[in-house]
C-alpha cells in the first residue's frame, strides 16, 4: 500500500482550491473505501483480537501481543 501525503500552505494563494480539491472525494473512492472497511470488520467479527492486532501491526506500526492493557 502507497500512500500519497500533500502538503498545504495556508499563506499560499491556492491553498482554499487545493484544499477544496482534497477535501472532494470520488465515487469510486468512496465505494472502494467503504469495501476495505467492510472486509475489516468482517475479519474482525471472524477472527477477533487476532484480527485487531493484526490491524493495528499493519495500521498503526504497532506490535501488541494481546489486547490486554
């Protein structure tokens, strides 16, 4: 997974276009977003904790062994 990061300038003259344009999302981006997520929460209905970890290892660049505090 790529993942594209954009930098603003609120002091730079486009910056209320080029936040607007962010701020726009396509129908096909929702729809794929809105799947990944379903798979998500299908993965961790199945699986649980082992899923939640797995996310967060993925996701958050965090290793847990448990959910536990």
């Amino acid at each position: 997974m790529t993942l594209n990061l954009r930098q603003l300038d609120t002091r730079s003259a486009d910056f209320e276009a080029s936040f607007e344009r962010l701020r726009h999302w396509s129908a096909e981006a929702d729809a794929a977003i809105e799947s990944r997520v379903a798979e998500i929460l299908a993965d961790v209905r199945a699986r649980g904790d082992a899923a939640v970890l797995e996310c967060t290892a993925r996701f958050d660049a965090l290793t847990a062994t448990s959910m536990a505090r």
